[in-house]
C-alpha cells in the first residue's frame, strides 16, 4: 500500500434500517462494495398514495427523524414511536403506531422483497441513489460550531455512516477538500467520490435539539451547501469504533 498520513480515529459507526426515521449506532459496521449491511432497507410512505417520506420537503413528515429504529438478531426491523414500545414492522401494530403519531395514515414497506420474506404487502421504491458510504469529521462539525455557537451541530442531523474523531482545522471543513483522495479506515478502503450536499432535513428538531434553519443557512454561505463526504469502496472490510483513518 502507498504511503498513509494518519487523520483520526473512527467515533460513531451508523446505519439506517428505514430511510428518513432514525438510526442505529452500532460497534460495527459491515461494509459492502455497494452498501452497508442492514443499511436503508426500508421505507415509509403516506398510505393514501404511496409517496415516500420527504421531511426535507414537507413539514408533514418532520417528525418522522423521532421515530427510533432497530434491527433485530434475527435482522427483522422494529420500530418505535416516542413514548411506545418497541413493534415488529411492517406490520399492521406499527403502521397503527406510526400513522397515529404523523396524524395521518402511513406504512412502512421494504424496498426489496428478501429483506421482508414474511411481508405479503405492497413494496416501495428509494426515492435516491445512496452511495455506499457517507464520512463526517468531528473537524468540519467543529467548524459549524464555531460558525454557529448557539446551535447544536449534532452528527444525527447529518445521518453519516462514519463519524472521524480529528483536530479541528482552523477556518476549514477538511473532508470537502479530500474529493479524489483514498482513505484507508482499518482494513477498509475508500475513495472520496463527492462532497455531501445538505438539504432541509438538516435543520428539522431531533430528540435532543430543535429545529435550527441557521444550521443549513451556514452551510450554505460557508461550504457550498456541504457537510461530510460520499464515498465509494475499493476494499469491503468489517469497521469497529476506535479503528485508524489514514489518507492514502
């Protein structure tokens, strides 16, 4: 392998079962050429038309980010609403619970039939295209904080897959300026294929902080609408919390 510069080490591993409610941290992540295991498999649609959940979009969907997700051993979804319990989906009891905290009538369904084998129902289709990794640094958050000291400049807004804990860099969001490098995180490698451009999702309330417009307002006048990096994979390997991110 090339020469490597060390950077960080990896803080927060991440993935989302169902696309636009919360996600999942984990001690390890499985990473695929193509995606992460068990990573957005899912998604939640207003049942009277079948459109996908947009809380970027419409403030309909903004409380959809409250309701917590969770993959089972057995790799079932469960989801919760908050204050509710813990409900095998899709299923009628976690529609019921879902549709009854949106206020209107909603359902989640799978993307791909294999990772429901039991489903009977109607499927869904990705409203995107998700490249296989999504990279944040603790730097560029840094950075937004020093932009925006009253505002909560929390991963979960940014939905990353790999949070590296680094030095922040004075008067720079680092990862934006990476675009073509390789990284090496353990034995995983990657390519930074592409700046991650933010979207209204980013300034929606979350358990633990509120609705902030001034987060995407910053973001836009100081990085180009972006936070964090996309990236392809060259090498798949399993990543745990602690493991080494070195530029290549």
């Amino acid at each position: 392998m090339p020469a490597s510069t060390r950077i960080g080490t990896v803080s927060e591993l991440w993935r989302y079962p169902a696309s636009s409610l919360a996600g999942e941290r984990q001690d390890v992540i499985s990473v695929g050429l193509e995606t992460i295991d068990g990573d957005r498999l899912f998604g939640l649609v207003d049942a009277s038309d079948g459109e996908i959940a947009r809380p970027d979009r419409e403030g309909k969907w903004h409380k959809v980010p409250l309701i917590r997700t969770r993959l089972s051993g057995d790799r079932a979804l469960e989801i919760a609403v908050p204050g509710g319990k813990w409900l095998t989906a899709p299923s009628v009891e976690s529609d019921y619970a879902v549709s009854a905290f949106l206020g209107f009538a909603a359902s989640i369904r799978p993307f791909r039939q294999k990772d429901a084998p039991d489903y009977a129902g109607l499927l869904t289709a990705e409203r995107y295209r998700k490249a296989p990794i999504h990279l944040l640094t603790t730097a560029s958050l840094a950075r937004l904080k020093a932009l925006h000291p009253e505002g909560a400049a929390d991963p979960r807004r940014f939905r990353p897959n790999i949070v590296v804990d680094m030095a922040a860099v004075d008067g720079s969001f680092p990862e934006t300026e990476w675009i073509g490098r390789k990284l090496a995180i353990g034995d995983l490698l990657l390519t930074i294929s592409e700046p991650c451009r933010r979207c209204g999702f980013t300034i929606i309330a979350q358990d633990g902080f509120d609705n902030d417009p001034a987060i995407l307002r910053n973001l836009v006048r100081h990085n180009a609408h972006n936070l964090g990096v996309y990236c392809t994979v060259d090498r798949p390997a399993r990543v745990e919390i602690g493991a080494t991110m070195r530029l290549v």
